[in-house]
C-alpha cells in the first residue's frame, strides 16, 4: 500500500477491516495499531483514521489503554 495516497489507504484499512467484521461474526477484537501499520506499510495516524471510520460507523470502539474491539 505505499503507493497510495494516505486518504486511500485509510480508506483501504477500513473496508478490509469491515469485510473482515462482516465476514466473522465470532471476531472480538481488532488487529493492533501496530500490526496494522507493519501489513499496510502506514503510519500510526493512518491507521488511526482507519479505525475512526469504523468508530464513527459502530463497529468498532477503542479500549481503555489501547487496543480496539469489535462492537457487538
């Protein structure tokens, strides 16, 4: 994904990250920031904006400390 601009690759991020919701309806947590930033070659605010859309859509909500979960 480097050769993306970063809008798209945020954008790349969320609809792979919603496919997957979709496509496992057992999935509790989300990958990690981290994790995330190394399989799409981003960075952190990327990723961020990302797991934003996915916030603002509910289906995901951050953790206390950090990490992220799938709404249920």
């Amino acid at each position: 994904m480097t050769s993306q601009q970063p809008q798209s690759a945020y954008r790349a991020i969320a609809d792979r990250l919603r496919q997957e919701i979709q496509n496992r309806p057992s999935m509790t947590d989300l990958p990690s920031v981290s994790d995330l930033m190394a399989e799409h070659a981003v960075s952190r605010s990327t990723v961020r904006r990302a797991l934003a859309v996915l916030h603002q859509e509910g289906l995901a909500e951050p953790l206390p400390g950090g990490g992220w979960n799938v709404r249920p």
